[in-house]
C-alpha cells in the first residue's frame, strides 16, 4: 500500500473516479493549457486530459493538505498494466526492445506533473518519496518513460539535444529507439561545439533530477506534434542508484 504524509502533503494512489478526475484536471492544466498540448480523448468541457492508458495504470497523487487540491501526478504502469493495455505507452514512441529483453521489472512513469505554484519546492520531493515506496513494493528494477521538452523546433533544441546524446546515452544493452515516423535526431551539434552550461539551463528540471540519480536516454528524440513536444526516454537502473541518491530518490533533499 503505497501512502505518505507530512503536515502540509499527503501522497497516495487514486481510488476513485473523483481521483482520477483531479489527476487528469491537473493534467489539463499544466499539458494542455500552460504547454499547448492536445490529444483524441481530450475533453475540453471538463478540462480533463486523459487517454486510453489511464483505466490500467495506478495514478499516485500528491494532494496538498491544506487545501485538499490534488497538486501533482504521476502515472505509473507495470508490465502486467501494459499486457492489458495492449503495450506501454513510450511504445507510441520507441522500440523498447532491449529494456524488454532484460527480463528485469520494469514500470514506466508518465504524465508527470506539478502546479505551477508549487515547483522548485519540497512538493516534488513529497512526490517522489511516494514513487520510491511503489518503487520497494513491486520490487521494480528499471524505470523509464518519455520526458519532454517543449515545443517542436529541433534547431531551438540542437544544443540540449546534443548534450544529452554526447554525455547521457544508455549504454547499448538499455539504449532504445525512436521509431522513424517521429524521430529526430540528437547528435546536431559535435561536442566540442557544445555550450555545457547554456544546454543544461534548456534541459527541464525533472528531466536533469534524473539524470543526477544516474539516468540515462535512448537513441533519437521523438516529435509529438498532437502535444508540441520534442519527447526524450529516460532509463533509470534503481539498482545503481547510491546511498546519496537514494536519499534523494527518497523524498530526503541534501
């Protein structure tokens, strides 16, 4: 049972379709109203963003207990979840062959999110701290999913893109693919035409939380157009994660 409190945040999954609900209106909030995003199974009257995964998967929220409002989400499927559901959703994107082949408990994230009001804070940490409790239950070995920059301009994000290809690719027995009707390539710029600093300031913040605790990324950015992001896939062995790291991972900042 996954469950977490403090005095301000309680974290725990959805039970119900109100849950659900104030997930995806959350959702609606941050990907379709603040980022432009869009999708078939959108419903604009609601404000609610869903699609055809969120009847398998287990929805952790983050609720801020002062207010009662669900304040971030995460998305969380299991292999027995994707059976169901006909595949993972980063299948849309990349061949996840080589994590498949592993033979090692996966569990993909996705729809990660926070309000606005609460980034940079300890409230991702609270999220998080849920996560690693999911995370021991299931005995999960390998986390991936895909993690998004905004907009679509590869030229924009030739120096991030770049950076993350040259410094943070799986190594090959991880390293998926993106399929060829999205894929856009990484290696834009040679390294050492890089601005380090200049494309780590472009790289979001959550996407770089992982890449502190030893994540890794596939071969290939993935354009989605239908939510106006240029998608990455993220791969992280809880395995290696170190003491500090899982600290960190735990919802325990420093």
């Amino acid at each position: 049972m996954i469950h977490g409190a403090s005095q301000d945040f309680s974290v725990r999954l959805a039970r119900s379709t109100s849950d659900l609900h104030a997930a995806q209106r959350l959702r609606y909030d941050v990907f379709v109203k603040e980022l432009g995003g869009s999708g078939t199974m959108v419903d604009h009257a609601a404000g609610l963003e869903r699609d055809r995964y969120d009847s398998f998967v287990d929805h952790l929220l983050l609720t801020d207990n002062r207010t009662g409002d669900v304040i971030g989400v995460y998305r969380l499927m299991r292999s027995d979840m994707a059976d169901r559901a006909g595949g993972f959703y980063t299948e849309g994107e990349y061949d996840i062959g080589p994590l498949k082949a592993t033979g090692r408990r996966l569990l993909e994230l996705g729809r990660s999110c926070l309000h606005r009001d609460y980034r940079g804070g300890i409230a991702m940490h609270r999220l998080w701290a849920g996560l690693a409790a999911y995370v021991a239950e299931h005995d999960i070995e390998l986390l991936f999913g895909v993690a998004s920059f905004h907009g679509t301009d590869s030229a924009a994000l030739a120096q991030p893109l770049s950076l993350l290809h040259h410094v943070y690719l799986a190594p090959p027995e991880l390293r998926v693919r993106a399929r060829a009707e999205g894929r856009q390539p990484m290696d834009l710029i040679p390294t050492e035409g890089l601005d380090r600093r200049g494309a780590m300031l472009q790289i979001p913040s959550l996407m770089k939380a992982y890449l502190r605790l030893g994540g890794c990324v596939g071969d290939g950015a993935f354009i989605d157009r239908a939510f106006n992001t240029t998608d990455v896939c993220l791969v992280l062995d809880t395995k290696k994660l170190s003491e500090r790291q899982l600290r960190i991972y735990g919802g325990q900042p420093g």
